[in-house]
C-alpha cells in the first residue's frame, strides 16, 4: 500500500489526528489513514470506515501463540445483524495480517466465537453482551463494537462519534485478560484508554 496516497487521501477527506499528537504517532499513521484507504466515494461511510479500522486493529494486536497457529486464515466476525453488506469483504479482499489471508465470517451462536480472531458486535446482541465478554475472554478474542459505552462494558475497542468522526477507545484491562497484546501505538491514537498509565507513561 502507496503510504503517501492514503496520507493524500485522508488529508483530503479531512479525518485528522488530535493536534500534539503526530509525532507519538508516526507508526499508527497507517492505522487511521487506512480507516479511509479503502473508501471509493469522495466521503466515507460510517461502514467504510468502520470496515477499514476493523481490518486494521488487527496489525496492531497480538494474540496468545496457542491462537496464532490454529488455523491458515485469520478471521474477522460479526456476531448479529451485519452492518457492514459487502463493504467488510471489499476491505479485507486480497489482504493478509501476520501472514494469512483475511477472512470474514458472519456468526450467530455464541459459541462460534472461538473460530474468531477479531468479533465485531453488533448492537443487535447489546443483551448478550455479558455472555460473549466471558466467551471472548476465554478464547481470546479481540471484541470490537459501536455500542454505546462498549469499551467500559466489557468490550476491548469501542467505536465511537468523536467531533463528528470515527475514533476509538480502548479498555487495556480488557485486552490483558483476554491475554491480548495492544501495540503502544494504538494505545497513543484512541481517544480514552480505560485502565493502568496513559500510554507513553
């Protein structure tokens, strides 16, 4: 991927990092711009954008060494109604993260989440939310959701409406339970990270 295009391009569509902020992001660039590297439209969508740090969370998370070789492919679900349509496999299509190829899966059981790296959740399964925390802690799995208050409910990255753009928080407490490794990067780029020091402390 042209790393200068899809600074070109997210300058253009006017998704900017906090001021203060670039230079403890240079790594992370990558992770937000490519939030609009995927959109066709001279504006993203929420879904497009949504998509694109879905995908992207991935290249900044490491997974236990007992999830990394279980399988060939590293899969993204959603777990309910699926807000996204084709707009996830038109991110993911052709990509690889840690060396396999992306692929997505739309699930409906709780028990399918052991087949995930990343589990969106959609707002569909708010009620069950208590359940699948426990179920994504013990198989180690990367939740992420545009339910309200996600990260302080369970979740470990909540999208969120930020000055009218999509931004994230993160729950670090989350992460180490499920034994999920947060790059510091990511850490320096959301909005809020709930538990321990601020990143770079």
């Amino acid at each position: 991927m042209n790393i200068a295009r899809v600074r070109e391009r997210w300058c253009a569509h006017r998704v900017r990092l906090p001021i203060g902020r670039w230079q403890a992001c240079c790594a992370a660039v990558i992770l937000i711009a490519c939030a609009l590297s995927f959109a066709q439209a001279s504006k993203p969508s929420e879904s497009q954008v949504e998509a694109a740090y879905l995908f992207n969370f991935g290249k900044f998370v490491t997974w236990p060494s007992d999830r990394v070789g279980t399988s060939e492919t590293f899969s993204i679900c959603v777990l309910g109604k699926d807000p996204f349509g084709a707009v996830l496999d038109e991110t993911v299509s052709g990509e690889q993260i840690n060396g396999k190829k992306v692929g997505i899966l739309r699930i409906s059981r709780i028990q399918e989440v052991r087949s995930c790296n990343i589990l969106f959740v959609s707002s569909s399964e708010e009620k069950r939310l208590p359940v699948i925390a426990v179920e994504a802690q013990r198989m180690h799995v990367l939740t992420v959701s545009d339910m309200p208050h996600f990260a302080e409910r369970g979740g470990t990255i909540g999208l969120i409406n930020h000055n009218d753009r999509i931004r994230f928080e993160v729950n670090r407490t989350r992460a180490e339970e499920c034994h999920l490794g947060l790059s510091s990067e990511l850490l320096k780029v959301a909005v809020k990270v709930i538990g321990g020091k601020p990143a770079g402390d």
